[in-house]
C-alpha cells in the first residue's frame, strides 16, 4: 500500500467505483448486492449513481478464533456449501473442523439475513444484470461463495465489484464471474483495511439505515436459530464470541505479557459463574526466537478453544528486556525461563484461572526444556506436556522427574529424534513422538501447522479417555 490510502471511506469509494461502472447506468434492471457488512455502504453509493435496485447478501468468514485475519472459507445464506480458501487447503484443516467453524457461523448468518430481509425480500435475479459488491477482496473467498449463490438464480451477467483488490485474488475470482470492476490493484497488496483512511466496523443499524429499513424485533427469531442449531442463544451475541486479552504477570525479576482466551462456551459459563466447559488451561510458552503473537502460536491456541481448553500464551523474556532489546540474552538460561515459567504456572493457581487445575504445558526450543523442567518439579498440577523445536536436550537432568503425559513435536528431517527417544524413555508417564511431515526443525512452516495443531487435540482427547477409564476402575485394595 501507499503511504496514504486511496479511500476516505467506504462511501467515497463506493463513488468512484461507481465512475468505473458508468456503462450500467443505462442498463435496465440492474440489481447492486453489497455483501454485509463492509459491502453495503460501497453498494449504497453505486446503487444511487446507477439509479439500481439495491439489496444485501449475508456472508460469513470461517475463521480459527485469534486468527480472525486468514480465513479458511465462507458460508453465504440460500447456501450449505463451505467454499473453501487456499488457507484451509494449504494448512490440511480437516472437515469436520470447517464444519464446525461453519455451525458456530450459521447462527450469525441466519441473525443478520432475518434482521436484513424481515419484510424485504432479496430482489428477483433472474435475466437481470448484477453487481455484487464488497469493500475490498483479498482472497475472494467471500465473494466466490457469494458468486456460486447468485449463479443459481440464473442472472443474465454478473460482475464482481470492489474499490480494491489482490492480484492474487483476483485470479482467484475471475473464472467466478463474467466481469470485474476493480478501482486500486496495489503492488504489494497487504490488507482491505490498507485501502481506507477510515475503516470502522459496520453496524447493523447503519447496514438497516443504508438500506432505507428499520430494525424489528428479532429476538425470538434469534433464539429459535440458536435452538435449531443446538447452540445456546446467548452465543449469538459477539459478546461472547472468542477473544483474548492481554495481561500481565507478576515473575523474578520484572512481568511478562500473555494473552489469555476461553473457549466461546466457557466465556459465556463464566459470565453465569459457572466453567464446567473448560477441559483444561492450556499454557503456551515463548523463550527468546519464538514469537508468542506469531500465526502458529495464534493458530494452535485457537484450535485449542476450539476444543474446549484455555490458553495463555506466553513470554518468557520480561517486559523490560523486550524494550531493552535484549532477551536473547536468557534463551539458553534453563534456571531462569524454568523460574518464570514456574512462577506463571504459581500466579494462574492462586487466581484461579480457569482450568488451572488441569495443566498442559506447551514449549518450543528452549522454551521446551523449561516446560519439563516445571512439569517435573509440578507433578500434581500438570497433565501434560508437548514440546517441539531442538532444545529439548537442556532438560535431561529434569526429564527423569516428569510423571505427566509427553508429546514431542519432532521434525521429519530432524537429526535429534534418537536422541530424543533416548532421553524421553526416561520419563516417568506416558511419552510420544509424532514426526511431522515435509517439516524442517523450525516447524513454523504453515504447511506443518495444521498437522500439528490436529494431533495435539487428538492427543489430549486420548488423555481425556485414559483419565474418564481410570476413573472407572475400581481401586485395588
């Protein structure tokens, strides 16, 4: 992007792609779609230059919680089908993950298609021109799914309109449609929001107000979606969606930033006083080289929500050393990442975090060797530990003392994994080793990140199960 975006607004560059669709103007029956929310403002401004019929079309991106920027596909309403993104297919997210991610996303589809169109049908499309428009298109995901909607109601031409887009996406869009209408193509395209000076969120007053209608009592409508889908209403509101903050936390010598998160359920339980649905607090930690707000970090700790487990990611390099530029200074210092890392575990025990009393310590690097460290000297508060990267070799005087389940991230190309089994043979619970495939030692490649977050929920649904079947087997006396 330039240094100064090319759009005030949405509005504004609703009319100057307007100006590119000028051909339309004399076209009868054209029909604009904005695609909700961000799309309906551009729509509005082509819609009243072009003297054409305006209408709203819902979509949905399905996303990983905290990685809300890629998304994996798209729902549309009239419409079943996931259209999948490049992203999904790339990272290997299975089926039943983008099924899922889907169910959670129909409630909010099926909520805003019933307070859009209540009274107000979607216009009939047949024989008719139509411009399906949205803020911006960076994958075309969004807009591909809404493409294959329209197809089926047989429009006489449909054109794909947007103030800004990605080469890449582009491409991607094209053999979708009969035309595209496209104002900004930047040469290192970065984000839609890059385009617009102003690029606040879109509410469904103003969605309402721009299409000329009032909003109506839907709550019940709301309520019988959610109870449709077999999802608790109140999960409708975002209130309650996903989301992490970011926190301090008290360790020898400064703080150290995290960010905690709670499954979707769990935040909504926890408002109700109740976390019944937290199956354990999953802590992932970052020495100096790895990167607690990097895509696998956020990735894995949303995954993990997904599967109903807390998480904190963490730093182990003190605030101040971050500002001074030197944390790498400790990334080989054992005894001081295992006292933070010690220390953090302590501090979330006597706030009570959610699913304390269940711990999954989660390293890379030297990160890794800490979290065995702290697992060896925790044995009753840790359930287990996963490691990955190449440091776990600086725990050996420690592994021995580890009684909680081990899983070891290894790459396939990695020299180490002998010695690892080796070391590993020494702990005191159960140990694994899962080799991933096509990854180098790093294992940050987003080709192995799916993978791994797959088998890491896998694995701690085999801990579940050998922990519901012990419980079940009567004591020797």
């Amino acid at each position: 992007m330039t240094s100064m975006p090319p759009f005030r607004d949405r509005s504004i560059a609703g009319g100057v792609l307007a100006e590119s669709l000028a051909r339309y103007a004399s076209v009868s029956g054209v029909v604009v779609l904005g695609l909700a929310r961000g799309g309906v403002p551009v729509a509005r401004r082509v819609a009243d230059v072009l003297d054409a019929t305006l209408g709203v079309l819902v979509a949905r991106r399905l996303v990983v919680p905290g990685v809300e920027d890629v998304a994996l596909g798209a729902i549309v309403e009239g419409s079943r089908r996931i259209v999948l993104s490049v992203a999904a297919q790339h990272l290997g997210v299975p089926a039943r993950l983008l099924e899922r991610l889907a169910t959670r996303e129909r409630v909010d589809l099926e909520r805003f298609a019933s307070l859009y169109h209540a009274g107000w049908p979607l216009p009939d499309l047949r024989g008719r021109v139509v411009l399906l428009v949205d803020d911006g298109l960076a994958t075309g995901g969004t807009l591909r799914a809404a493409a294959h909607v329209v197809r089926r109601a047989h429009p006489a031409r449909l054109i794909a309109a947007v103030p800004v887009a990605s080469r890449w996406g582009l491409e991607r869009i094209a053999p979708a449609v009969d035309d595209l209408a496209v104002v900004c193509v930047p040469t290192n395209f970065e984000t839609i929001a890059g385009a617009y000076q102003d690029y606040a969120p879109v509410s469904d007053d103003e969605v309402l107000s721009l299409l000329g209608r009032r909003r109506l009592r839907v709550a019940s409508a709301v309520r019988d979606i959610g109870d449709r889908l077999g999802i608790a209403s109140s999960w409708t509101d975002r209130q309650f969606r996903d989301r992490e903050r970011t926190i301090s936390i008290p360790v020898a010598g400064g703080t150290v930033r995290a960010d905690a998160g709670m499954p979707p359920r769990a935040i909504y339980e926890s408002a109700m006083q109740r976390t019944d649905h937290v199956r354990g607090l999953a802590v992932l930690a970052h020495g100096a080289g790895t990167d607690r707000s990097g895509f696998a970090s956020r990735y894995l700790a949303g995954r993990l929500r997904l599967g109903g487990y807390a998480t904190l990611r963490l730093d182990l390099s003190t605030t101040s050393e971050q500002l001074a530029g030197n944390g790498f200074r400790f990334m080989f210092d054992l005894p001081s990442l295992v006292k933070r890392f010690a220390d953090v575990c302590d501090w979330v025990a006597r706030e009570g975090a959610a699913g304390a009393q269940r711990m999954i310590l989660v390293g890379a690097r030297a990160a890794a060797a800490a979290a065995l460290a702290v697992a060896g000297r925790r044995p009753g508060h840790v359930r287990g530990v996963i490691v990955r990267g190449v440091r776990v070799d600086l725990a050996a005087d420690a592994v021995s003392q580890v009684r909680a389940a081990v899983l070891v991230i290894a790459g396939a190309d990695e020299a180490a994994v002998r010695q690892r089994d080796a070391l590993l043979s020494q702990v005191r619970g159960s140990a694994e080793v899962v080799k991933v495939p096509h990854a180098a030692r790093a294992l940050d490649e987003p080709s192995a990140v799916g993978f791994i977050a797959e088998r890491i929920v896998g694995w701690l649904d085999g801990l579940d199960r050998w922990d519901r079947k012990s419980a079940r087997r009567p004591s020797r006396s």
